[in-house]
C-alpha cells in the first residue's frame, strides 16, 4: 500500500510503497478514505516537540484524522463491523485504570498510545486502529467532512466544554485555520458572540463565512486596542505560534480565560505577571476524548458544523506538509487515498 512516512524526528519525508498490516488482538484493518492534515504532522516532522521525541515511532505513518471502512478484525473484536464506517483519532488508546481515565480524562492518560505517533497513523491506504476507540460516522457526513473532526474538531469542542462556553460568552479565536474555523461554528452553536483574529486575509475572510460576528486582521496597528474594548471573556488559541499565544493573553479581559488548543515549537514565553494582575486561568488539554469525537460527528450530522477542505491524494504529501508549514493552507487538506 502507499503511505506517506517519516524516517525520524527532523527525517525525511517520503511517500513508499509498504505492507498491508494485519489486525492484532483489539484491533481493526480499516480501508483509509480520508485522512486530515493536522499542524502535528509538521511537529512531528520538523522535531518541535522534545517531550514526545521518546514516544515516536521511527519510520513512522503519520496521520491521525483518519475516516474509512472497517475492512477486517483482529481477535476477540465483537463490537465492530466489517464494512461499518469509522473515525480512528488521535488517541489510539488508554488504559482505563489509571486516575485521568476513571475520572473521565482518557485523553491525559499518562499511558495512552497515539496514532500517527507512538503507532503507524492513517495518511496511508489503510490503518490499523484499537476497535474500541473508534467512532461510528453518522449517515449523512462525507469522509472527508469527517476525518478533520477526528482531531481539530473534538480538540476545540473539548475546549469550548472546559471553558464553559455558553450563551452571553464573548468568546475570540486566535487563528482561522484547521482548528479555529470549526471553533467559529461550535462557539456560535453554543450561543457565544465570536470575534475572530488571523494576519492572513483568506482566513479572515473564511471566519466572516463561517459565522463570525466580527472578523480582524490582527497585523493593522490599530487592531490590538480594538480587541481589548471588546470585553472578550474567553479567548482560544488555535494558531501554532507564539505570538498567537500572545496575543490572546493581550486581549481576553480581566478574569477571563485562555483556552490552549494548538501547542507551537519549543517553549512560548508568556507573562506570569500579566495573569496574575488580569485574574486569568489558562486551560490546556490534549485533544479531547471519544465522547466529543461521537458529539461533533453528530452535530456534522445535523447540520450544525462543516469542514473547508481541499482534497488531494497521498502523492502531494511531502509538498503538502510544506504548504501547511508556511500557512499557504486555508482549512483543512484531506488525503483521499
């Protein structure tokens, strides 16, 4: 099968030719239809991140917003179908006993496994995935409507939950991309009014499409003063940067919150000082859990969320990991395989 693979952290990025893999024990073979794009693929390839240096795979798959068809089942699987179609995220597994999973935080679970990370992920022709950490996709959502739910979507859903986003929130996002044009459409959906911040004119212009109240062009001068007389009571960081990071602490009002969905290269230098005087409380998360995969992918479902995708085949993913690095992307690239 063809799969697009990394040789190392920093490595070299190539698209090969490699064995079908066969399911184990909980395991399923799924025929990949989809599979997202996701700024960790750039992680991951350029080595930003020490801390999961340790748990990457060498000669790696990457992807991990997978959507396909069951094609076989490892033993002692009973809850999926062959032919059934299927959401494989990010979080491949966890261990169920450890005090983050009994309190309803899988998604912290120190002993977790990752797709596209500690195991072979789904930018490929198939991908094998744990059988009870799938989703089933509704009728009516498109694989690649999907696969992009299957990380950017939960994550910011996740977040949206923890920062308790609701009706009367003033709530800003910090970067139109994969990420933060869903969020746009989640913060509506919860009855939030949605400012919306990005340096790039495309992306600008998605927000306003996808419902924002008002939608700035963070690089005018003028910009800065007039985020901060909105009262933003919730700000999300949605962009991989740390000048996204920044400025989210700039603008979110006194008491607020800064929701942290994207994690940048290397460590961002943020103000303790300016938290501690503005009362803010800073929430981060690693995506979000299967719960929120299974909500988001009923709220695609019913109308309530839609992805801006561009579709390209597996051949481009050297050039297409290129192009999301230097942000020439807007919204979500989807291998279809």
């Amino acid at each position: 099968m063809k799969a697009i693979k990394l040789s190392a952290p920093r490595g070299k990025v190539t698209v090969a030719d490699v064995a079908v893999p066969a399911p184990g024990p909980g395991e399923i073979l799924i025929k990949v239809e989809a599979s997202g794009l996701c700024y960790t693929d750039v992680h991951l390839c350029d080595g930003d991140w020490e801390i999961v240096e340790s748990l990457q795979k060498p000669d790696l798959t990457l992807g991990h917003e997978a959507v396909g068809v069951v094609e076989s089942l490892g033993e002692g699987v009973t809850n999926r179908s062959v032919g059934e179609r299927v959401a494989a995220p990010f979080l491949r597994s966890s261990c169920g006993e450890c005090k983050q999973c009994r309190r309803g935080e899988e998604n912290h679970c120190p002993n977790a496994t990752v797709l596209g990370m500690s195991h072979d992920g789904s930018h490929a022709e198939y991908v094998l995935a744990m059988a009870d950490f799938v989703v089933p996709v509704p009728e009516g959502v498109t694989p690649e409507q999907a696969a992009p739910l299957a990380c950017a979507g939960m994550t910011v859903l996740g977040g949206l939950r923890k920062a308790n986003v609701g009706i009367g929130t003033i709530f800003g996002v910090v970067g139109v991309g994969g990420q933060g044009h869903l969020a746009i459409q989640l913060a509506k959906a919860m009855g939030a009014k949605v400012i919306a911040m990005d340096i790039d004119p495309a992306k600008v212009a998605l927000a306003t499409r996808v419902g924002a109240d008002q939608s700035f062009d963070v690089s005018r001068p003028e910009a800065l003063g007039e985020l901060m007389a909105l009262g933003i009571d919730v700000a999300m960081v949605t962009a991989p940067s740390h000048e996204a990071h920044q400025l989210a602490l700039a603008v979110v009002a006194y008491g607020g919150t800064v929701s942290l969905c994207a994690v940048p290269g290397g460590e961002t230098p943020i103000s303790m000082t300016m938290c501690g005087f503005k009362g803010l409380k800073l929430l981060a998360q690693a995506v979000a859990t299967r719960q929120d995969l299974a909500d988001i992918l009923d709220l695609a479902a019913s109308g309530k969320v839609s992805c801006e995708v561009e579709t390209r085949s597996l051949d481009t993913g050297p050039e297409s990991i290129r192009a999301l690095r230097a942000g020439e992307v807007v919204g979500r690239v989807v291998f279809v395989p």
